[in-house]
C-alpha cells in the first residue's frame, strides 16, 4: 500500500460519517505523520504497515467524533465538494508549512482528549486543594502548639496580678 492509497482509504471510509473539516484535519495529520517518519528514515511501506488499516483508523475518528449521519454539508451549508482542500493532502500540506514556517503544525489541529488527560484534569486540582488544606491545618497545629503554652501563662499572670491588688 502507498500513502496516496492509504489517505484515499481514509478519506472513503470517513466520507459522509464526519464532517469535511474533520476528514481533512486527519488527512493532513496522517499525510504528515507519514511524511515525518520517512524523513526520519523509516520505509513508507514499514510506516503503513505500523499504522495498519486505514478504515480501524477511520472507524476510531468517526467513534471519537460521533459520527451519525450525513455530512455532506457542514454547519454552514458548503458542500463536501466545495472544500478546497479534497484531495489535495500535499498541496495541503505544503501550505500550511509555508504559513507555519518554522511552528509544529499539529498542535493546531484538533484531535480527542485521551481518558488520562481528562483523569488528570480532575485529579491534579483536587490534588493542590488537598496539599493546601493540608498545609494551613499544619500550620495552624504549630500555631496552636506554641499559642496554647503562651496563652496559659499571659492567663496565669493576668490572675496573678488580679489577685494581689
């Protein structure tokens, strides 16, 4: 299988489950990923092979993005065919390189929030409350260690002073 072969795939078992926008964000990311990994010196074939088929890929997309129904059209009314990316991942990619020039394209896409970001999203201010309780309770006990002492003897010598006048 080539990469043209595997974005086709990509893009028929996409088509009509997900909006236009989303099937060409993925296009570009896999079209790119692709292209990175040869770079760095991997066989295309030994890329494609790691990424497996392109329809289990869809079928995660469509699930992610819940996909139900046509998207012929996106929520502005332009049809699948009026996009002016479809098929044209290189020239899609080679543009938004050249508007990028020198930034990491793939933090603008938007992709699914995996399970343990969201876990950690919770977890991480529920964390930072706890250690700050935890902190002003410690405080206030070695607040209260010293304060209780010193209280008793201003007490004591408050009376002690009453009684002898």
């Amino acid at each position: 299988m080539t990469r043209r072969e595997f974005l086709d795939g990509l893009e028929k078992a996409l088509e009509g489950e997900v909006s236009a926008v989303i099937i060409a964000e993925n296009l570009n990311y896999y079209n790119g990923y692709i292209k990175e990994e040869v770079a760095k010196g991997k066989l295309e074939e030994d890329v494609l092979d790691m990424l497996g088929d392109p329809r289990l890929i869809a079928q995660t997309i469509i699930d992610t993005n819940g996909g139900e129904g046509d998207y012929s059209t996106d929520d502005a009314g332009t049809s699948y065919e009026d996009v002016s990316y479809q098929n044209s991942w290189g020239s899609m990619q080679e543009s938004a390189e050249e508007e990028n020039s020198g930034t990491n394209f793939w933090f603008h896409t938007s992709k699914p929030i995996k399970w343990y970001h969201k876990v950690l999203a919770v977890l991480i201010p529920i964390i930072l409350i706890v250690l700050i309780v935890a902190i002003a309770i410690g405080f206030l006990q070695l607040v209260a260690y010293f304060a209780v002492p010193v209280l008793i003897v201003f007490f004591c010598v408050y009376l002690f002073r009453r009684f002898m006048r």
